[in-house]
C-alpha cells in the first residue's frame, strides 16, 4: 500500500491531497503515457513537440549526443509537456554518459579498485554536474550489482567489484555527488545481477543464491539503500528462484519469472519484505530476456501488476500503449493499480523538485578541471596483478624494442566507452624513445606463424606487450580472450622465454587465459588518464596504489605462479 507520508517521500497531507487531484483530473491517456520511459527523441527524425503531445510520457532516456543538441531537445521535450518530464541516462561511468564531450571518468571497477570513496563520490559529481547542465534530472546509476561470476560478461567493469560492503560505500558515495547535483539516482539492477554468466539482454538470467545467501549479499545492500531513502529502483529481467519459492512454496518452475514480471520479487520481498515504498522501472524492454517471458500483450501488463511503476523504452509505441489500454478495458489491468503507479510517479518528481526545476541557460563544462580529477581517480586505481619476473620498470635500456598486440578495441556493441587505445599507447611509448611495432592482425607472416623460433623473434624485439581493450558490452556473450583462430597466431607462445607484459584496460580477469604469463597489469578503463596513468608505472616514474576489487586470478592458482 502506497503510503506517500514516508520515506522517501515524507509529503505533507496537503502535497498528497494535491496529487490525488492531479492524478483524477488526468485522462486515460494521460495516465498511461506516464507508465512509459521512452528513448530520447532526435529532433533530426522527429518533431519533439509533436510526440510529446501525443505520447505523453513520464520520462525520456538519452544517449549521448553533443552538448547543445542534448539542451536544446530536452528543453524542447520539457516545455511541450504538461507534467515534468524524468530525463536519465546511463551516468555509470561519468558525464560522457549523456553528452559526447562529457568526462569519462572511470568505470565503477577502476573506482572501486582506488580504494577510496572520496573518487566515488566525484565520479558522481562530475557526472552529475555535466548531466545537470544540458536539463538531464536522473540517472540510471549506481549499479549494486554483485560481480560474483568472473564470466558475466556485463557485469564486470561496470560494478564495484565482488566486496558487498565495498559496493555499497561505493554507491553511497557516487549517490551523494549526484544528489548535489540535483540529479535522481536509480540504483540496477534488482534482484541483482553477477551470479550469472550471461548476459539479461539476451534471455532471462538467473540469479541462483539461496534465499538466506541472497538476503546477506544482494538483499543487504537494498536494504541498506532503502533505509537511506533511496527513492528509485531499476528491476532486471532477472530470476530469484528460491525467493519466489520461499513466498510462494507452490510455485511451479513454468511459474517462475524474472523480477520484471513477478509479483512475488516486487510486491513480496522488494516492497513488503524490504520496504520499498518508492518508484521502481524496469530494464530495458525492448531486451530479448524481457520479452521471453510472455507475449508482449500479455507481459506489459503483467509488469504493472506485479508492483513495478515504470517500464522502460518501447517496441512499437503506439501497440505497446494499446497492450495496457486494453488491459485496463479488458480488466486485466486495473485503473486503481494504474493510478497508484502514476501516483508514485509524480510524487517523485515532487519530491525531487522537477516541477520548479531549471536547466542552467548557459552550458559550462568544466573538461579541464573534471579532467584532472580523473588524472588523480586513474592514478590511485592503476593494479599491478604480478611481476613475477620483475620485468619492471620498462626503460629504453632494457627493452629498446617493443612489439605491441592489441587486442579487442573495438566500437561493437552496447555500453562501449572509449572505443581505441593503440594510438595512445603507442605515440606515448615512442615519445618515450621505445621503438614500437604494432602487430598487423590483417597482414599475418605465415613463416612466423609456422616456422619462426625464439632466435628470430629475438632479432626483432626485447619485448611483448599486450593490450587487451575487450570491454563490456551489451548483447554479447563473453568478455574472453579471444586469439586468430589460425594457430592461436597472435598469442604468446614464447613468453617464457622473451620478456612478455599484459596490461587490460578493461576486463580485469584476463589471467584466466592467459594465467603463465609473468607481468600483469589492470587499468579497468581505456581512458587518456588511466592510459597516461600505466605508462608512467610500467617505466617507473609512478608507483602501483591500485589493490584488486575482484579476484583477477579467478580462483585459478596456476594465474599466481
């Protein structure tokens, strides 16, 4: 039951007599329009004014675009509408996460991995400044997850690490710098993902803790949050069997859903077992482990009665708006739980001042001084794994010759940051007087491939780096190394006898295929800072402070040989 006299509304009788009012003085159309958090409009394909008119929805998620463009089409969206308007992004790893000429601060690992919640809670700051300034009052961050499976291949750098109470002073500080700015954190992705291996893009994940585990780990850190008023929840197209089975004994495995469409995870253990009384969205739905469920027809409604408020991004907008149209004429679903949604809805942008909210009229950015911060997070998070053979420091007396393979940068797929770190790399090694050599993956040697020995190699080059820029990405189904396939041609056969280095600037659990190797290094972020950062301590001008937020051995003892 909605009670919008406690947290973390904490309204006056008279605040809540006035939305009441609001909510029964809006057509039907009005109502479900404000259910719906749809995709930023681009005023190149389509008259924003228009389609807020004639949609009407409770917010808008952007991707980033430049600077003025952003302002100028969330400002076009806010005034055509009739209510505020929610306008989020994924602020996950800084300002870069709405605007293109935003910071990239860190990932949430590279800040987890500085040990300090000073760096999280400027990772929020600066986002949430940036963001604030082109009208962007929410954020789709911090996410809570657990990285508990090495394997997820989503998970991973986009999360705090592996430590539960890490997390959660992680989050709770990059809350605070969003909170300064104004902006609406939402915490993902309940019931938490990270036990799983895949990805919830792609089907429906399943989060396999028991019931007791799972309130100690995942539940603890909702709970915590929830205590701290937070006010928004991101649900996941994630199952939590034993907890379904816990509420529901009689359940039956075909019964089972994902938290996105289960009445047990909502209504049952996030509001009546945990307290939640706020807003909750969910994922994305136009992902394939939503849309597993049930018929769309049949799964959109089902999704705003199982307790969720929200639903995030459309298929086809005008049939998803029918789909909950005819559930309310149908009486599948009823206008009492619509109302009470909308309700919770609007009592949020209540409380977190949207409707006498102001976008900044003209945009300052900050770049230089947000650069420096992400100089001193990148300095602090940069991880020697091992040096087992104390191949550091790289000098140019040492190791005049540098053959450097790069592996991954590429722009494919979802949540992609940085895009290439081989020119960095190498321009700034050169600058340094190292001679380097980048591998040519479309131009093999066949007779190195086949025939080349220790001898020859050595007459080439003092020493192999490798750069692994494989990042987490959307809709993908490994994070994994992953060599020419021809001969495992790219690989490092002869690392025990040439002097071999490994830096990952994304996926920190590269050990796991290559666990031999001597010298291993994780930045966590392909970024210019933590590229300046790693290469000022692999030639030893700049000590290692980074610990590990995860186990970069991956359970494998052969990885600390």
């Amino acid at each position: 039951m909605l009670d919008l006299t406690k947290k973390p509304y904490n309204l006056t009788k008279e605040q809540i007599q006035q939305l009441h009012e609001q909510v029964q003085s809006m057509s039907l159309d009005d109502k479900i329009g404000q259910l719906f958090f749809v995709i930023g409009q681009d005023e190149e394909q389509v008259d924003i004014k228009e389609f807020i008119q004639t949609y009407r929805p409770g917010g808008m998620m952007y991707r980033p675009a430049p600077a003025e463009k952003i302002k100028r089409q969330l400002t076009a969206a806010q005034d055509a509408s009739d209510v505020p308007l929610f306008f989020s992004a994924n602020l996950e790893s800084g300002g870069n996460g709405i605007i293109t000429e935003g910071t990239w601060f860190g990932m949430p690992l590279q800040i987890a991995a500085t040990d300090d919640p000073k760096q999280a809670y400027e990772l929020g700051n600066v986002a949430g400044y940036e963001a604030a300034q082109v009208g962007c009052n929410m954020s789709f961050s911090p996410i809570v997850d657990i990285d508990k499976n090495f394997r997820n291949p989503i998970t991973n750098t986009r999360t705090f690490g592996s430590d539960q109470e890490r997390v959660i002073q992680m989050a709770a500080a990059q809350i605070n710098g969003l909170q300064e700015n104004g902006i609406l954190p939402v915490i993902k992705h309940f019931p938490g993902d990270g036990v799983d291996e895949r990805d919830q893009h792609l089907l429906s994940t399943v989060n396999s803790l028991p019931a007791d585990e799972w309130m100690a780990s995942y539940g603890k850190i909702y709970q915590t949050f929830i205590e701290q008023e937070v006010s928004s929840i991101m649900i996941g197209h994630i199952m939590l069997p034993a907890w379904e089975r816990k509420i529901s004994p009689e359940i039956t495995d075909a019964d089972l859903r994902p938290a996105s469409a289960s009445k047990h995870l909502i209504d049952g253990l996030l509001r009546d077992k945990l307290g939640f009384n706020g807003l909750a969205i969910t994922d994305a739905t136009p992902m394939i482990g939503y849309n597993a469920i049930l018929p769309r027809e049949e799964l959109l409604p089902a999704t705003i009665n199982a307790g969720i408020d929200m639903i995030l991004f459309n298929k086809n907008i005008n049939e998803d708006y029918a789909f909950i149209k005819k559930a309310i004429e149908n009486g599948t679903l009823s206008i009492e739980r619509v109302e009470e949604a909308v309700l919770r809805i609007l009592a949020t942008k209540l409380t977190h001042g949207l409707f006498e909210a102001i976008t900044p009229e003209t945009l300052e950015l900050k770049q230089a001084a947000h650069a420096e911060k992400a100089e001193a997070a990148a300095k602090k998070s940069v991880t020697l794994v091992k040096d087992r053979d104390q191949l550091l420091p790289l000098t140019v007396e040492r190791y005049p010759r540098i053959r450097m393979v790069v592996l991954g940068d590429s722009d494919d797929g979802g949540f992609k940051e940085g895009g290439k770190v081989s020119d960095l790399f190498q321009k700034q090694l050169e600058a340094l007087g190292f001679d380097v050599s980048l591998y040519d993956r479309q131009r093999l040697d066949f007779h190195e491939i086949f025939e080349e020995g220790v001898a020859e190699m050595n007459e080439k080059f003092d020493l192999a780096l490798y750069i692994a820029n494989i990042e987490t990405a959307s809709n993908q189904t490994t994070t994994r190394l992953d060599w020419i396939h021809l001969m495992a041609a790219d690989a490092p056969w002869f690392m025990k006898s040439i002097p071999t280095v490994f830096v990952s600037t994304a996926n920190p659990y590269h050990l796991f295929d290559i666990p031999t190797v001597s010298t291993y290094i994780n930045t966590y972020t392909g970024n210019k800072e933590s590229i300046e950062a790693v290469i000022r301590k692999m030639t030893g001008t700049e000590v290692f402070e980074g610990i590990n937020p995860v186990d970069p051995f991956c359970g494998d003892f052969t990885a600390k040989l």
